[in-house]
C-alpha cells in the first residue's frame, strides 16, 4: 500500500502498521486506509463513521469542520500591518521629498549654530512634511485596507459550492465546509470540493488535466482496485479541484485542505503576482508623463530662480530645492493608485448588493466597453420557475393548475374543467365536484403515467422547505406528479432507481432502470423509464400507450406527436417525450447484453450499454412546461438597445419557443425567426460572419456553436458578454470579454470560468452591471479630471509667480534673496487637503448623465483623452490667474497696488500675499470639485446630489480655517489670520474658476449642438 495523508486534522497523523490504517487527528475517533482506491466503499464508510445513504448530521458535521479546519488551500502568509504601512512611502516622489528635507534639516542646523539668534526656532518646514508625509501614507493605508476588505466580501460571496447529504437531505454549502466523512453528490458541470472514495458513478467522466496533465476527461467507476497504481489510474478516485463534464455520482470524503492531492501541489508554489489592468496601466503611464513633465519644470523654476535672484546664500540653494522638489510631489497625485483601487471596489460593492458579483476589479473597465451581450434564455430571460402546465397523450390534452414549485393543483380539461381518474384517484379538492367519466379516466391516467415516468427519471429533488437541488425542468417534473398523486403514495413506495443512463448534451434523453417496490404480484420487476427531447425520444419507440393499452406506433402517431411538438413550442412551452419499456426481469443480470462487474456501487452505471436498453419503447406522451419570462426584462432590453448594447438569444430550445420569448422580450420584431445550430453547419465562412451580424436569435445549438458565435462577433470589434450555466457553456464564458456565469443554477466549472456571476441568474441583473460600469468609469474620470486639473493649478501658479515675480510684486524691487510664490509646506498641504477626500467623493459620485444614451466606448478609447487635457490646461490657468491676482492685491508694486497702499513690511505683506494666494487655491480647487463632476453638463445640475462630496468641502474648509487661525500653525505654515472682507475676496476669486468653468461648457455644447 501507499502511504497517504487523509485529511487534515490539528495534531500529526498516527499510522497503525499492523491494521494499515491511519489515525487522523488525535482528536479524530475514527481512522481512513492509507489509500482508499484500495479499500471496498464499505470499509471506508465504516472507517469515517459515515452513513451513505444519510450522510453525516450536522452536529457531527460541525465537530469536524472545528477539529480539521476548513477545506481550503492555504493562502501566502498575510503581510503585517508595519510592512504595509511602510509600503506607502515606497514612492520615488516621497524619496525626493524626504531628501529635500533631510537638506532643509541640514540648512536648520547651519543657521542655527551660525546665527544665535535662531537657536530657539524649530525647523518647522521639516516638522510639517513630515507630518504631512505621515497623514498620507495613513490615508493610503487605510485606502488599501479597505480596498482589500471589499474584495475579500466579494469572494466570499462568490465561494464555491457543494452538494452534500446532511442528515439524509441533500444541501448545498460553501465548499469550506466540506469535512472528511462527508457524502458529496457530484453532478455534470460541478467541481470536485475534496478528494474522495466513490461509492456511485454513472457514466461519470472527470476531467483531471489541471491535477494529472490528462487531456482527456477519465471514465470513473466505484469498483475496489486490486493493486496501487499512479494518481492519474485511480479510476474509483476524485480529486479536489477537477470538474465533473459528464454524469453523475457519489463519493466519501477522504481528505480536504492542504491535505488533499492539489494541496500538496499548491503548498510548492508561490503566489503569482496579479497583472495591473489596462486602466492602471493607463494612469500608470500618465503619472509617469506628467512626473517627468512637472520635473522638467521644477529644472526650469531653479534656473529661473538662479537667473533672476542668483543663489546668494545657501539658505537660497536650500529653499530653492525644497520648493522645486515639493513642486513636483505636489504636482503629481501620488495617491491616484489607492483612489483608483478604492473606487473601483466600492463600485463592485454596490453590483454586489445588487447581484452582480464581478470577481475581478479589471472587469468594471470592460463592463462599460459591452456592445453585445449573448443570453441563454431559460432562467436569465425567463424567471426560472419551470411549471408543467399541460399534459398530452394519445387520448387528448389536459391542463395542470398551480405555479411555483408548491406541489399544489389539480388537473383540467382544455376548457377549464375539472378531471379526474376514479374517485380514488380524483375524489374532491375544495369543494370542487369532479366528474369521472370513463373519458376523464383514461387521460389522467395516461396523463398521471407520463408525470411518473418523469419523476423517476429525474435527477433532482424537491425539499419539504420548498428548496429545490437540480435542474428546474427535472423539480417541474416532481411537482406535477406530486400535485396528482397528492401525497397519498410515500416516497418510500416509489419505484426504486438500480440504474441509470444519464442525461447529456449530445445523448438529450435520460433512462433510469427501477423496481417497482409497491407491485408484490409483479416481484419488483425491472422497467426502464425514458424521457428526453420529443423528437429524439420518439425516435427509440415503436409503441403507444393508449387507453390503458398498448399497439404499434404508426406513421401517423408519429406525425400527430411532432405536430404536437411544434404547435406546444410556437406557444413557447419547453416540451419533454416520456416513454417505458418493461424489462420483464428483476435483476440487471437478467437482461440480454448488460454487462455488469462486482463494482458494488448502489447504481450500476450501464451508459455504454444504452442501445441494449434504449429501443422498443412505448411512448407515453409528452409534457409542456412554461417558464414565463421575466417582466422586467423586457425594459432591460429596450434599455440595452439605447445604450447601443444588442442583446442575442443563444439556446438548445425549440426554435419556435426561443422566437417567441425573443419577440415577447423585443429582442426580435414579430417578423424575426430563429436560426439553429443546423443551419448554422450549413454556412459558408462568409455566410456565417453576415448571420452573427445579423440574427439575433439561435436555437438547438451546441457548445461548439456558442464559441463560434462569440469568436466570430468578437473579430467584428464588438466586446461580448456571454452568459452560461452548464458545463459545455464553460468554454464560451471564458473565451468572451466577459464571461457571466449563473449563481443560482450555475455549475462550480463555469462560475470559475465566468469574470462575473448573477446571484440571480437575470438578464436585468447584467444590463444594471453595463449601467454600473459605465457610471464607475464615468467617476473614474471626473476624479481623473479634478486631480490633474488641480494639480496643473499649483504647478502654473508656481511656475507664473516665479516667472513673473518682478512683474507682479511678488519680489521686493532690488532684493537679492529667493522669494516664492507659495511655500513648499503650503503646496503640499493644499496637495493632502484637497486630493484625497473630494477625490474619493467623486469616485461614488451619482450619475447626473444618463450613461444608457449614449453608444458603448470603444477599447481603443483613451481614458484620459485630447478633450480631457484641454479641460486640465484650461481650468488650470484659471486657476493660476485668480491665485496670481489675489496675490498680487497685496503686494506692493504690482498691477493693483503700490507702496502707498501698503502699511506694512515687505515680509509682513508677502505673508499676507502667500495666505490670500494659499487660500484662493484650496478654494478654487473645491469649486473645482464641483465643476469636474462633468466635461459637459452645468455643475448646477444635481449639485447637491452627493452628500459625500461636501462633506468632503466641509473637512477641506474647517482644517483650512485651522491652518489660518491657529497661530502654531501660523507660523508652522507661513499664514496669517484673515478679515472677513478678505475672504470675500478670495471666495470671489475661486469662485471664478467655477464660473470659467461653466462658460467653457456651454461654449462646448453649443459647438456639439451645431454639429449635430
């Protein structure tokens, strides 16, 4: 035997050489063979303390999940808080920044020891960078931890799932709660939640080439292995982490966690690093532009200095450095990467509440790109609530009342009538009389005949809680028959399933050979029980059930039953063919061509063995299922059409059904049809491309089809969101620009394959996202807008004053020392004050556009385009004239004043200047706030939408007022408290940005309006 770790547990593992088996956990009471491949189902079962048919309760449960841990791989160890702290000043900016300090410390120590007088004088300019460096890197920590937080919800909620039997029901849990000892159902489509020992498979296929290499799905089966072989032969095996593309099965868990075989694969590789997206590659790129661009000037403002002042002292060099390094810092906004992250997960936050789970933050930027979106129809387009509402045999056609999957209602004729078999079958349901002639008899019975044979070839289950495991169509099933038999039969006393012939895409039919437990007279003999596609099923049959007889099936039986069909499905009802055949035996053995081996499973998988059973079978009818669409979809679609997004119908029904909902949905006018995967086949290249341009309804496709259709819109340039459940979607989904799996009804391999999951599974659902995605784009680049535009304000300002200092007083007539505009502490102030808050305000910003009307914007698309840098230079020379001008009404020898207007020193009047400059700035960048909320529309226009963004002006305007009144920071700062009219005066200035802003807007739209 090979040796194997189980399970994972809190204490070592202890091997028992003289029984083979191993001790899992000191907890653990109960001990799993080495290797279970090797060990017959009932003695692992015996060795977990498992019950197969019941599973494990939910106390037992819960005790495992708490002494083995939760079955989940173990991630890269967490980055302590200090490193991520430190991690913000990781910053090249910052470096400059933190050198010019160290300088101006160095320049504090030689004034200091040169100049007695200025021994009590702290270095201030040092103190408040600091300070400042410190605030920031605790916003950006703060930012990140939450950005981290938020998408640590969303992949919560977007676990994986797996169904397991608790107390003798089947449930569905995250698959981190999976213990060993669990019994898991596996399903076509599911992913496999842990390793474990099989007990049951039919026809069951797992594709394993992400754990083995093997490109082709294995053929596993339940019979006990008669030596060890290699991982990849371990046919009675599965393993966490591969997919289940065909059949179905059950298995024991024998190991999950790091425990299981991909555990030990992942605990030998390192964490890959996550690619940046094409947005973050973007901004990337124009922090690193403008970087480089805001250097070159503060290269051009020393030499400016140098040339008009000269460098007299080496304070000069020093508060030279300091201004044209914090320039630069100030100039580029540092946190713009934070921001960026934090928008776009508090955007998916907000899909998230409304059912959208979007699983990458990259994918906002594409859902806003979306020009087509692909949708199967049954439980996205429609509400998935499958209902048989009509019954047709041989002798006629009833209806069945009720809705939902509340097995309540009874069965009438076309006319509304109330019908029943004999009085022990019908009897009376709330007073209502029914008439049971002989007519009434034979249809509900024959119509009783087709519910039966479905609900024993069915898959799923309805609970007594109303909760449904499986397909919807298979739980339909079960409630029509349950709504005839009204709970008089138990289930005990049904026909009791030995095996079956799974349903699958290609196959469109599904047989289950069962005993019947109640027939004493018939010895529990074996009959095969069929339903399928009514075309394909009928095609297996060579008999009729009729009257409680039965005689050949005749061409024109056959012809009726299709006429049938196609009158059903132009009524858009989902149609399934029932049909039986008696096998006259009671054992599988029995029966001439079965071959069977000594698996011990509880049902034989005989799918290679279908033509043996599959043939002469008597049908019985046919039933219609509806599943009406959703009524708010169809103003999703209309609303998809405005925003130029089309919306394709892709799927395996009837033609004449999906052309019904498509035109009751206005996806297709009343002339539309659909085309199906026939015809498809039949097109030329050429043909093919005009079709996919063109049709926008697709029936009976197949997988291959799907990915066809997608690769094929995706070649025109559009961008394709595909939506899909089943495991042959899977290919599909992965393949679109965004993939959107089904959260409800989805397969675990296409919710991994998908960017995007509905917990919904509605169409609505997706057409919201493409609403979110725009509007979070939209944010995006009104934050984009304010920060850049802000910024250029502060490097103009700066660069005008030294440029232009003579002209406008800034310096004093003769002086041979540096004077500056502003002081590098207040541009970096200004930087912390107005960037972060409005900045995030902004990114949760409430539409005031409708960004439905408008056409989807194409991938080449520059996120900050031509038109956005002339709004950038463009407000940010307003903002550098107003702050120049306000300046300049307090300097002597300026264009607004003279000496004579002046009563104080000239240092005393630059302090002033700086103040009333410092304070105009901040201002002008909050009005700018307002006015980057849109490149086109009045900033007047729902300005008091966003609470968050003046809350924000609020914040901004109360530490301003601390910095102008408190005197610490007086001196700290370089300010100087201000009157009240001379804060008029700097609202009145920065309100000119506001008011510059809205003429330039309207100048743009009336330019757009005349060529329109």
């Amino acid at each position: 035997m090979t040796t194997e770790t189980t399970t994972g547990g809190p204490t070592p593992d202890e091997t028992d050489t003289t029984t083979g088996t191993k001790t899992v956990g000191a907890e653990a009471d109960f001990h799993v063979p080495d290797d279970p491949s090797l060990a017959a189902v009932d003695d692992v079962a015996a060795a977990l303390h498992t019950d197969i048919e019941r599973g494990l309760d939910a106390d037992e449960a819960s005790r495992r999940l708490t002494a083995f841990g939760p079955n989940q791989l173990a991630g890269a160890p967490p980055v302590p808080k200090w490193k991520k702290f430190l991690a913000q000043f990781n910053d090249p900016l910052v470096y400059l920044l933190l050198a010019a300090t160290a300088i101006s410390l160095v320049a504090w120590f030689i004034e200091r020891a040169s100049n007695p007088a200025e021994a009590e004088k702290l270095p201030f300019d040092c103190i408040v960078i600091v300070l400042i460096l410190i605030v920031n890197a605790v916003l950006g920590y703060a930012q990140e931890a939450k950005a981290e937080q938020a998408v640590a919800a969303l992949s919560r909620m977007a676990a994986a799932h797996a169904t397991v039997l608790r107390d003798g029901v089947a449930v569905s849990v995250p698959t981190s709660e999976v213990v060993p000892g669990d019994v898991v159902l596996l399903a076509e489509g599911d992913t496999v939640a842990a390793d474990g020992r099989l007990f049951s498979a039919a026809a069951l296929h797992v594709a394993e080439a992400s754990l083995t290499g093997e490109s082709v799905p294995v053929t596993k089966n339940a019979g006990m292995l008669a030596t060890a072989v290699a991982l990849g032969d371990r046919t009675n095996m599965v393993f966490n982490g591969t997919s289940v593309t065909q059949g179905t099965g059950r298995f024991i868990v024998t190991a999950t966690g790091m425990n299981t075989q991909v555990g030990k694969i992942a605990g030998m590789l390192s964490e890959q690093k996550e690619e940046p997206t094409p947005l973050q590659k973007e901004i990337a790129f124009v922090s690193k532009v403008l970087g480089l661009a805001v250097c070159a000037i503060a290269v051009l403002v020393l030499v400016l200095l140098a040339v008009v002042y000269g460098f007299n002292s080496t304070q000069d060099i020093i508060e030279s450095l300091l201004l044209a390094v914090s320039l630069a810092v100030a100039a580029v906004p540092e946190g713009l990467a934070a921001i960026l992250t934090v928008v776009l997960a508090l955007g998916v936050q907000r899909m998230a509440r409304h059912h959208a789970i979007v699983k990458k933050l990259s994918s906002v930027e594409t859902l806003g790109s979306a020009s087509v979106i692909c949708s199967d129809k049954t439980g996205t387009l429609t509400r998935n609530e499958m209902t048989v509402q009509r019954v047709v045999t041989a002798s006629g056609e009833v209806l069945l009342t009720g809705t939902g999957y509340e097995p309540v209602g009874e069965m009438t004729d076309v006319d509304g009538r109330v019908i029943a078999g004999d009085g022990s079958d019908g009897g009376t349901d709330g007073g209502a009389t029914r008439d049971a002639d002989d007519g009434d008899a034979v249809r509900f019975g024959e119509a009783a005949a087709v519910l039966r044979i479905g609900a024993v070839a069915n898959d799923g289950q309805l609970n007594d809680d109303g909760s449904i495991v499986g397909d919807p169509t298979e739980v339909a099933l079960i409630v029509g028959d349950r709504k005839i038999r009204r709970g008089e039969e138990k289930d005990s006393e049904s026909p009791v399933r030995v095996a079956e012939i799974p349903f699958t895409s290609d196959r469109k039919r599904m047989t289950v050979i069962a005993a019947d437990a109640t027939d004493a007279t018939n010895g529990g003999r074996l009959t095969a029980y069929a339903k399928g596609a009514p075309d394909v099923l009928l095609s297996y049959c060579s008999r009729i059930a009729v009257g409680g007889a039965v005689r050949p099936l005749t061409d024109d039986d056959r012809r009726r039953i299709l006429a049938d069909v196609e009158r059903l499905s132009g009524e858009a009802y989902r149609t399934l063919g029932s049909a039986y055949r008696p096998l006259e035996v009671d054992s599988l053995t029995a029966i001439d061509g079965i071959r069977l081996d000594d698996s011990g499973a509880l049902a034989v998988d005989i799918a290679d063995q279908a033509d043996v059973i599959e043939h002469d079978m008597i049908w019985a009818g046919m039933v219609g299922i509806i599943d009406p669409p959703r009524t708010e979809v169809r103003d999703a679609v209309a609303e998809a059409h405005a925003a130029g997004v089309r919306t394709v119908m892709i799927t395996g029904d009837h033609p004449l059904t999906a052309a019904r909902i498509a035109k009751d949905l206005g996806i297709i006018d009343e002339s539309g049809t659909a085309l199906t995967g026939d015809e498809l086949d039949r097109l030329g290249p050429e043909d093919f491309d005009k079709a996919v341009r063109d049709v926008s309804v697709y029936a009976r496709v197949a997988p291959e089809h799907k990915m066809k259709i997608v690769d094929a819109l995706q070649s025109q340039g559009e961008i394709v969101a595909m939506t899909g459940d089943g495991v042959n979607d899977a290919p599909a989904v992965k393949s679109a620009d965004i993939g959107v799996a089904m959260g409800i009804t989805g397969t675990e391999v296409t919710k991994e394959s998908a960017k995007m999951i509905l917990t919904d599974d509605n169409f609505a659902t997706i057409v919201a996202a493409v609403r979110e995605g725009r509007s979070i784009f939209d944010n995006i680049r009104k934050f984009l807008r304010y920060l850049l535009s802000s910024n250029m304000g502060e490097v103009l300002t700066v660069f005008g004053g030294v440029l232009l200092a003579g002209f406008l007083g800034i310096s004093e007539p003769g002086a041979e020392s540096v004077t500056v505009p502003l002081l590098a502490v207040q541009l970096l102030w200004i930087n912390l004050l107005t960037d972060a808050a409005p900045a995030m305000a902004m990114g949760v910003d409430p539409s005031i556009e409708n960004v439905m009307n408008r056409r989807p914007r194409k991938p080449g698309d520059r996120v900050i385009d031509a038109r956005m840098w002339s709004d950038v230079i463009v407000v940010g020379l307003l903002m550098a004239a107003v702050t120049l001008v306000g300046m300049d009404l307090y300097l002597p020898g300026g264009l607004l004043t003279d000496d004579s207007a002046m009563g104080a020193t000239h240092d005393e009047q630059i302090v002033m200047a700086r103040t009333m400059g410092f304070t105009i700035l901040v201002f002008a960048q909050l009005f700018n706030a307002l006015a980057a909320r849109s490149a086109t529309q009045s900033a007047f226009r729902g300005m008091f939408a966003n609470k968050w963004l003046w809350g924000a002006i609020a914040l901004s305007v109360a530490l301003q007022l601390v910095v102008i009144y408190v005197p610490a920071l007086n001196v700290a700062f370089g300010t100087t408290p201000l009157d009240p009219h001379q804060w008029l005066e700097c609202l009145g200035l920065a309100a000119f940005v506001l008011v510059g802003s809205e003429l330039y807007k309207l100048v743009l739209r009336t330019v757009s309006k005349r060529h329109v």
